[in-house]
C-alpha cells in the first residue's frame, strides 16, 4: 500500500516537474500575414495570452529614423517610403538590437522578419545564441479579393491598385519562403478572412498542437 502511494506521489511531482518545463520553455512566434489581414490585432491578443513582447520590423524602422536624422536613417526613411524591403544586413542589425535584450526570456512574437532566405538564416543563428526553440511561422491567409477588398477600404494614401497587386505578391514570396523555411512541423495555417475571435482561436490551437509535438 505504501509503496502504492510512494509510486503515485513520485509520478505527480514528475507530471508537475514536466508540466513546469513546459510552460516555461520560450515561445517564438513570426506572424506572417498579406496588409489587412489582421497581423497587429492577432500579436496583441497573443501577446496578452501568452505574456510575450511583440514587434515589428516597421515599428523597429519608426523608431530607429525617429531618433537620428542623419543619412542612414534618412535612407532608411526613403526605403520605407518606396515600399522597398531594407537590405538582409540593415534589417537584421535592427532586429539584433530589440533581441539581445533581457526582457526576451520567455519568448516574443515577430512581424515583417525575416522577410528573405539571407534572413531567415540570420535569425536561426540568433535564436541558436540565445539558445531559443526554432520559430513558428502563423500564416494569416485569405483569398485575394478580400485582400483587396480589405486595402482598399482602409483608405491610407499608398494603398492604390497597383501597390496593393505588389504587397500580395510580396506576402505570397514571403509565406512561401518561411513556410519552406520552417517546414510543415513549424507553421500554423489559419483563415484570416474569419472573425477576430475565430482567427484567434485557430491560431491558438494550432500553437498548442505544434508546440506539444516539439514536447519531450
């Protein structure tokens, strides 16, 4: 009876001690997503779940032009304005800045990087340095007329025919990238053209599937 009990209380304290493991292995999250499809909006809501930070490569961009007003930062400032994707070495001395930081230790959400294979590499070999878990790419997908639909009524100045046909280009080259990149095991496909609180869900169970697979 008593080595019935020793048994028990032994396999709980393991199923606790594996429980406890779990919860605090880092999270790495890339969202990857066409204009509209609700990028922002989801990292937020995951971010609040989840108790990650999350940035984008715009953001980092805004920042980094806000603060100096010198000639990188004004070429910076003119890639952004033309729609141009920055260079593979500007793009990750960005990122490696907001990275190396303390506040990363249990995981972060991602968007607009790595946005080509010369980047993807990069950010393998910084999460190998801050000994972090391979990324899991969040493809927000919807068909392109609501892409469009979704642009258009927005009503900002650039979002005209033409660079509304590019940007849907850009994003199919790019989920086609990192969904190669991270393979079937790592990316997490959801229907962007649902509800907030849909997407949300399939997002989040597609998370939870794919990291219990990673699981010991």
């Amino acid at each position: 009876m008593m080595r019935s009990i020793t048994i028990a209380i032994f396999g709980a304290a393991i199923a606790i001690s594996i429980a406890s493991a779990q919860s605090a292995s880092p999270k790495v999250i890339l969202m990857v997503g066409p204009p509209g499809s609700g990028k922002t909006t989801q990292s937020k809501l995951l971010e609040k779940k989840y108790g990650i930070p999350t940035f984008s490569m715009a953001d980092l961009l805004k920042r980094e032009i806000s603060k100096k007003k010198d000639a990188v930062s004004k070429s910076l400032a003119a890639t952004i304005a033309s729609g141009d994707m920055l260079p593979d070495d500007a793009a990750t001395d960005l990122i490696k800045l907001r990275l190396y930081r303390a506040d990363l230790g249990k995981g972060f959400i991602l968007d607009g990087y790595p946005a080509t294979a010369g980047q993807a590499k990069s950010l393998d070999r910084m999460l190998q340095e801050l000994q972090m878990p391979k990324a899991v790419v969040v493809v927000l997908d919807a068909p392109d007329d609501v892409i469009r639909k979704r642009m258009m009524t927005r009503g900002r100045a650039d979002d005209k025919p033409e660079i509304i046909e590019r940007r849907i280009r850009e994003f199919r080259n790019e989920a086609a990238m990192l969904t190669g990149w991270a393979g079937q095991t790592h990316v997490v496909r959801v229907n962007a053209a649902a509800s907030i609180g849909d997407v949300s869900s399939q997002i989040v169970a597609g998370l939870e599937e794919t990291w219990s697979k990673q699981r010991p």
